[in-house]
C-alpha cells in the first residue's frame, strides 16, 4: 500500500490544511484558496493559554505550525491564510499584517498575541470574518441580507476592505437595505421627539422661583403626574368642544334673538377666559421663551384666543364708527368693519386643533402629513395635470353644442375636478359621444389616482400611530411606577417614624 501524502485544500470541510514535517515550502498557486469554513479550524482560544503550568506544556506534544501560513485567531475560531494570499491587498488589516517585518507594527494591528502557537488574536465577530476570509480567498465580498449593515460596515472597515470588492448586485441591494435602516432609524428618534415635552423638570433647577415653574408645567404639560394634571387636560379637551359647539349654534336662527345672543356671548367670554389662563400659565411655566413661541402647539393657543380680543376691539371701533355716521345720516356704510369681525369669527374654529395635543391619532395623522408631504405633493401635481388636460379636452369636443356649460377651460376646470375626485355632482354633463368618452377617461384617471396614495398613506398612519401608542403607553408606565415606588417609601418612612416615636415598639 503506497503512502498518503498531503492533500491540498478544498472546498470540503473534513479537510485540513496541511504539511510536511521538516519541509516548509512555499504555497502552490492552488493551495493558497483556503476553504471557507472549516470546522477543524474551529477552536476555543484565548491569550491565558500563555501562562498555564510549564509542565503540562513540557508532557505536550510541541504545536507546528506553517511558517507560510498567518494564523489568525478571531474571536475564538481560527482561520489560516496564506502570506501571498494576504499581501495581494496591501492596505487591508491582514495585508498589512503579512507585509510587515517589523514585530511592534505587527502587535499594533491585533489585540493580542501567541508566541507558542505564532497566532495574531482579534477581539472582532467570527460570524462576520467568515466573509472577510472568504474575500482572501476568492477576491470577492459576500454580503448576506440577514446581516445589520451597521455592523457589518463597522467590522469590514476595521479590517481595511472597501465595499466596491462586493457584486454590484449584491452593493446596491446592501446601500438600499442601509438607506432603509437609517431612515427607520430617523423616523424613530422624530416620533420620540413628537411625544417628548418642550422642557423638562431639570430644566427649572437653579432658577428664578423654580419649584413653583415646575409644578405649573407638571400641570399643563404632564397629564400623568398627578390627578389634577389629568382634570386640567380633560377640561382643556372639553372647554375646545364646547367652543365649538357654541360657535355653531350662534348661527341657528332661533338663537340669534336677545336672549339666546347674550348666553353664546357669555359661553365665548368663559371659554375665552380659561384658554387665555392656560396659554398664560403656560408662557409662564416655560424655560426658554424663544422656544416657546417657535413651538407650533403654542401657536395654536394663541390663535385660540386671539379672535376673542380682537372681536372686542372691533365692536369697539364698529360703535364708534356707528355713532359717527348715525350724525352724518349715513348708517347704510358702516358695515365696513362688519365683514372684517365675521372673518374673525371663522378664525375660532382653528381651536380644535387644539385636541392634538391630548390626542394621538391627530398627532399621528400630522407626523403622517410632515413624513409623506413629498407624495401629497405629486399628487397635487397630477391632480392639476389631470384638470388642466381633461377641461381642455372637454372643451374641445362641447363648445360647439348648443347651450352647453363648458363655455372655456376655466368654466370647465370645475367639472374636471369633481369627476377626478370621483364625486360627480351632476351639475354639468357632456351632451356628445366624445364629450362622454373623455368624461369615462376623466373618471377612470381619477380612480387610478386616488388609489395609489391611499394604501401608503395608511399604511405609514397606521403604523406611526402604533408605534405613538406604545411609546405613550411606556411613558405612562414608567410614571405610574415611579409614583408607586415613591408612595412605598413615604409609607415606609412614616412606619419608621412611628415605629420610632412608640416606645412599646422599641422592645
């Protein structure tokens, strides 16, 4: 039977690296393709194997290892790769590491290393090196999609290797996997910061009348704090409604006499009131005044209460103005001012905005609007494209009938847009076989069009407003133990004291 000699390496696991004892040759360009993986290269290692007992070293049989081959120990596997395999790319970790002569330059590129084994220790993730390896081999970088880009990033740019080593299919599936990471991760930090308060306690420390900021802000702007938190924000929420309600009703013509009058004026004046107390309580809770007029909360309250003292200043001027004309025998002009106070009046209904700050659903259906802006607008933009296309269409085949509505494209611009809203009022319909065969093309564009954002925009609402939700729900969870945790030490601290100040309790 003829002896075996050393095989050279292949792709199959169950075999190793090996070599002639007392003959150190230099690899054939054939063994220098390391497998990829290799389990009996797999071992546990760790730089302490340095300084066990001498003796137990002596009764060993002595470790050789291939002076041709780097032995490189990653996070407790082992890998061997050829010197002329490394020094084909010079300015990576490894190529470095096997173009250095120098020993102190050599220790500065790894974290530790064995003298009795000639191994170089990196403290980096084996899993990911399995690539890294794989990439001396074949020249090739995998990149697998269950990997994070983030790391895998980290660790291909510690060991010196560029991502254009990579397929162009597999780089641009990596960057747009990336993309998507990063912004998942921007959106994350904006939705945190939707529910995060404008100041928070620490910031009223070590200023003017402090502590009594502080409990004003755990009033108005902490619902969780405490009970009467929580009645302030129900009572701001149902205050809004009630103003909207009396907004309505003073325009039903039965309550429009005297006494019906007098009551909405005195239900406005009480709303008006409790809205100005708390944008004052407020402005005086905040610890950065430019930053409490750049919030667009607070921008809100102020254009709640604004129409309220603008209203009197007007009916102010407007009885001025009516006593003066009144001498002049001219009262059929003094409704100049008349129609400036009712445009006041419609600003009240801009005070249901003011529910979005106790609501998450109109936060979520506002952060929504702010992330998706960029579809709104093209749809916008192919909405008017649509108007302007299909009104002129229409024009073209029905200015010509008798009696017809679509006199010119303005005129027309009307019935293009309630037949791409799908609406459909009836008020202006073709009269001709064309006119009806663009108003079906008119209809069907609008169809098409109003589905394609539906799905995306609610599918982002939906999923923004889970995720404000729990992050409201974890807010009010923290807050709630925290309380408890406070009310158990008063508890306990009041048994102290009792327990303390009772002598039977002493013995």
């Amino acid at each position: 039977m003829r002896q075996l000699g050393t095989r050279r390496t292949s792709v199959s696991a169950s075999l190793r690296t090996g070599d002639r004892r007392g003959c150190c040759r230099a690899p054939r360009e054939g063994d220098v393709h390391i497998p990829f993986a290799q389990d009996s290269l797999v071992k546990q290692w760790s730089s302490m194997q340095n300084v066990i007992d001498r003796n137990r070293e002596k009764s060993k049989t002595p470790i050789q290892r291939n002076k041709c081959l780097l032995n490189i120990n990653v996070g407790g596997k082992l890998f061997q790769i050829a010197y002329k395999v490394a020094a084909r790319y010079p300015i990576t970790r490894l190529g470095k590491l096997a173009l250095y002569t120098d020993p102190m330059k050599k220790l500065q590129l790894c974290d530790d290393y064995s003298v009795q084994k000639n191994e170089y220790f990196f403290d980096r993730d084996p899993s990911i090196f399995h690539y890294i390896f794989h990439f001396y081999s074949s020249g090739v970088l995998w990149i697998m999609d269950e990997m994070c880009p983030s790391n895998f990033v980290e660790e291909i740019e510690y060991w010196g290797i560029h991502l254009k080593y990579s397929q162009h299919c597999c780089w641009i599936l990596f960057e747009e996997k990336r993309d998507e990471v990063s912004e998942y991760l921007k959106i994350q930090k904006e939705l945190e910061a939707e529910l995060e308060p404008l100041d928070s306690v620490e910031q009223f420390e070590g200023k003017f009348l402090g502590w009594f900021r502080k409990m004003i802000w755990n009033l108005i702007e902490n619902p969780y704090s405490s009970v009467a938190a929580k009645i302030i924000a129900v009572m701001s929420s149902f205050f809004v409604l009630i103003s909207i309600v009396g907004m309505t009703l003073s325009t039903v013509e039965e309550i429009k006499h005297k006494t019906g009058k007098m009551w909405m004026e005195q239900l406005e004046m009480i709303c008006a009131i409790f809205f100005t107390s708390e944008y004052l309580m407020r402005l005086v809770s905040s610890s950065s005044f430019k930053n409490f007029l750049r919030a667009a909360f607070n921008a809100v309250d102020l254009v709640a209460i604004l129409p309220f003292y603008i209203q009197i200043l007007f009916e102010y001027l407007d009885e001025g103005d009516t006593l003066y004309h009144e001498e002049l025998h001219k009262v059929e002009n003094v409704s100049k001012l008349g129609k400036v106070l009712k445009l006041i009046k419609l600003m009240r209904i801009f005070r249901i905005l003011k529910l979005a700050r106790h609501s998450t659903g109109l936060r979520a259906f506002g952060f929504t609007m702010r992330q998706c802006y960029q579809q709104v607008c093209c749809l916008f933009l192919f909405i008017a494209m649509g108007v302007f296309t299909f009104s002129a269409l229409m024009h073209s085949v029905e200015h010509d009938v008798p009696g017809t509505n679509f006199t010119s494209i303005p005129y027309t611009w009307w019935w293009a847009a309630v037949s791409l809203s799908t609406v459909g009022y009836g008020d202006t319909v073709p009269n001709t076989v064309l006119g009806r065969m663009v108003a079906f093309a008119c209809i069907s564009f609008g169809i098409i069009l109003n589905g394609m954002p539906i799905s995306v925009l609610y599918n982002k609402f939906s999923d923004y407003y889970a995720k404000l939700k729990a992050h409201e729900n974890e807010i009010s969870h923290s807050l709630k133990l925290s309380r408890r945790i406070r009310l158990k030490k008063r508890v306990l601290q009041k048994l102290s004291e009792c327990c303390g100040a009772d002598p039977r309790c002493r013995h």
